[in-house]
C-alpha cells in the first residue's frame, strides 16, 4: 500500500472542525482504503490554541518541516479574535506556504485558509472562494488579492482548492485525497465513511 504525507498547518486560532476534517477523512484511507496517506501537524509553536480555547499539540515546529517530504499542504481556517490571521500572515508561515506552491504540489484551503495562501500570491488570476457570509469581507479581501472569486462553494483551480466555510470541510478533505489517491480511493472513503455516494 502506497503511502502519501500531508503537511497540516495548524495556526494559532485555527478552527478545530476544519482541521479534524483533514486529519479524519485522510486517515480513513489509511484503515479502508485503497492507499495510506500520513498527516503530519506543524505550528509554529508545537503547542496551539483553537477556536473557543482547545489546545492541541504539533508534531513538528515550521523549522522542521522540509516541504520537499509531502506531498500536500492542508490549511484549515480560523478567527480573527483567536489570532488567527496574525500569525497565519507572519513570515514563516508565509514562507512555508510559498514552497509548496513552488514545489507545485496541491494546497487544499477551507473557508478562510484560502487568505493567507492568497497572500503569498499563489492565487492571483486564478478562481478561488473564501467565506462568504458577514457581508462579503473576506471574499473581497480575496478579491483585493488577486484571486478571481467565484460564487461556489468548492473551487478547485490547478493544485489549489478553496471552500466557503466550516460546512465544506469533509467535501475540500475529500478532494485533497482524490487528488493523492484517486477519485475511486476517494468514493469509498466517502461511502464508507456514511456521506453518500457522490463523486468526490
């Protein structure tokens, strides 16, 4: 059995559902699928806080992480209020998002973790979404840069994948695992996992 690394962002602030979504469907392929795909957490610190308080501990610290050893970038969204944005917009993590996108390999974004892969403008001219609610702000922060925003709420264009919100989060975890094992790999890990048949 093949077995792919994804690299899952966990940024001060981070909203638990999005997160857990990458870890649980992903891991689901490892035990049920067809091919095992290995996530591995970074912060910049190994020790986060959520959303509403939760602590959760990294595997490895942002200096650790050799982008070349995955095979994909996962990054959930967060709260501004919780610190999200500050260091989600901070020097190393930008830094680290820029190698994967250099390295070409798939970045799947839920709600607002589309904003700081669009920071490093990965997603200038291209369709992406972000949240859509609160009056629009942060799709037009989006907008303001560079992405081409689209009223959907899945987006895939080229390696990077976008979504509106916490409600997206099974469906984006989805897409990143069809991207790495397949889109058969992926309706079984669907199926099974009780979300229906369609296709991923």
């Amino acid at each position: 059995m093949a077995t792919h690394k994804v690299l899952l962002l966990l940024c001060q602030g981070t909203e638990l559902l999005e997160a857990a979504a990458f870890y649980d469907v992903l891991g689901w392929s490892g035990t049920y699928g067809s091919e095992s795909v290995q996530v591995v957490t970074a912060s910049s610190n190994l020790q986060v806080t959520c959303t509403f308080g939760m602590r959760v501990l990294a595997d490895l610290r942002l200096s650790e992480v050799d982008p070349a050893q995955f095979d994909a970038l996962a990054i959930p969204g967060g709260f501004e209020r919780f610190g999200f944005y500050e260091e989600a917009y901070s020097p190393p993590v930008q830094s680290l998002i820029a190698q994967f996108v250099a390295l070409r390999k798939p970045v799947a974004s839920i709600c607002v973790g589309a904003l700081p892969l669009a920071k490093t403008g990965a997603l200038v001219g291209r369709r992406a979404t972000t949240y859509h609610l609160l009056e629009g702000r942060r799709r037009q922060q989006l907008a303001d840069l560079g992405a081409c925003v689209v009223d959907e709420s899945l987006v895939q264009d080229g390696p990077f994948i976008t979504s509106t919100s916490p409600a997206t989060a099974t469906e984006v975890a989805l897409r990143l695992l069809a991207e790495l094992t397949g889109t058969e790999n992926a309706r079984t890990v669907r199926h099974l996992m009780g979300f229906g048949d369609a296709a991923a």
